[in-house]
C-alpha cells in the first residue's frame, strides 16, 4: 500500500482511498476465562463450546476440543463470544501468541484469547487476512521480552487495521477465505499422496 492510503492491487470498480481505524474504535474486545477445573459441576455436562489458545491454529472455529457447562460459564470469567469474532491468542506456548482465527460458532474462550466483535461496516474476514498477514508485527507488540512477552486488550485495541466500504471489504475478505480452503483441499490431496508413496 502506497502511503497506507491507496493499495497497489485492487479489485475493479473500486477507487476511494483507505483509511486507518484502531480496533478498539470499530470492536467490542473481551477476554475470556476458565472456570475452575476443581469444581466437576462447572466442566459437566458438557454444554458451552470453550476454546483454548492453543485452539486458534485451527483458523475457521467450527468446534472446540472441550466444553463447559452453562453453570462453569456463570462462575467464571468466561463470557459467550458471538460467532464470526475474530479472535487472537494473547499468550501460549511456540508460536501461539499472535495467531488469530474466526469463530464460525458461538463459543467460550480462555482467559489467552481476547475476542473482537467488529461492528456493522466491518466485515470479520477482511481484519482477518490483514492480521493473518501481520503476524510477526503483532508478536512484536507483546509486552516482555522476545521470548515471554504476552499481548493484552490494551495492545489489540492499539492495533491499526485499514477501512474501506464494506463492500470492498467483503470482496477481500471471500478472496482470502476461498484461497486457504483451496490450500486446505490441496494440503489433503497432498497427505493421501504421500500416504501412498509410503504404504
């Protein structure tokens, strides 16, 4: 993008400069939390999806490796998050902190993920493929050092993201979104392949 104003690829029809917005302007941003894993009551049965951070690698949440019960849900600072939030791990182990996923299902987080609902004009999947695409510069905004730093809300809410109409917006956004299922069909392709080859 020449000058953050105008990018150099765009689609047909579309002319008008780019602005800059901070998340924390265009978003409601919630962290989540864990109910306490010695009360069985709060973990059973198994009613609210409740998603870890080491969960986001995942990218499109259409499940979660556990849930809680709506009883663990009210006793903890776990809150529902609407779905098509985009969500990004604040902390966790290698390369967690910094990932970022949407969630096509309404679910819990734990406390190392912090959520963003973006309002009407803002379309999930473009903040998506921007901060997918950003990864090293948001790691780089971790509080600590290199190695042991940790984002906070207050560090997401900083956080720039270009804004165009919406209708730019979704052209981007369904562009990135048909490219990695493409990548997925290929990856798949590529496992039985090999699979193949070794048997």
């Amino acid at each position: 993008m020449e000058n953050n104003k105008t990018p150099s690829i765009r689609f047909k029809g579309f002319t008008d400069p780019w602005e800059q917005r901070k998340v924390s302007e265009v978003s409601e941003i919630v962290a989540g939390g864990t109910p306490s894993t010695s009360v069985s009551e709060y973990w059973e049965p198994k009613e609210v999806p409740w998603l870890s951070s080491g969960e986001v690698h995942k990218k499109y949440i259409t499940y979660t490796d556990d849930m809680i019960s709506k009883n663990g849900l009210a006793n903890s600072s776990a809150k529902i998050i609407k779905k098509n939030s985009v969500l990004i791990a604040l902390a966790g182990q290698g390369k967690t902190r910094g990932t970022v996923a949407i969630n096509r299902i309404s679910l819990s987080t734990n406390q190392s993920i912090a959520a963003m609902s973006f309002n009407d004009d803002i379309v999930p999947e473009f903040v998506f493929s921007n901060l997918e695409n950003r990864y090293d510069e948001i790691r780089a905004m971790s509080s600590g050092d290199g190695s042991r730093g940790g984002l906070n809300k207050q560090l997401v809410g900083d956080i720039t993201i270009p804004y165009t109409i919406k209708e730019e917006q979704q052209k981007i956004g369904q562009y990135f979104s048909n490219l990695d299922h493409l990548i997925t069909l290929h990856q798949r392709e590529l496992e039985k392949l090999q699979n193949i080859k070794k048997s």
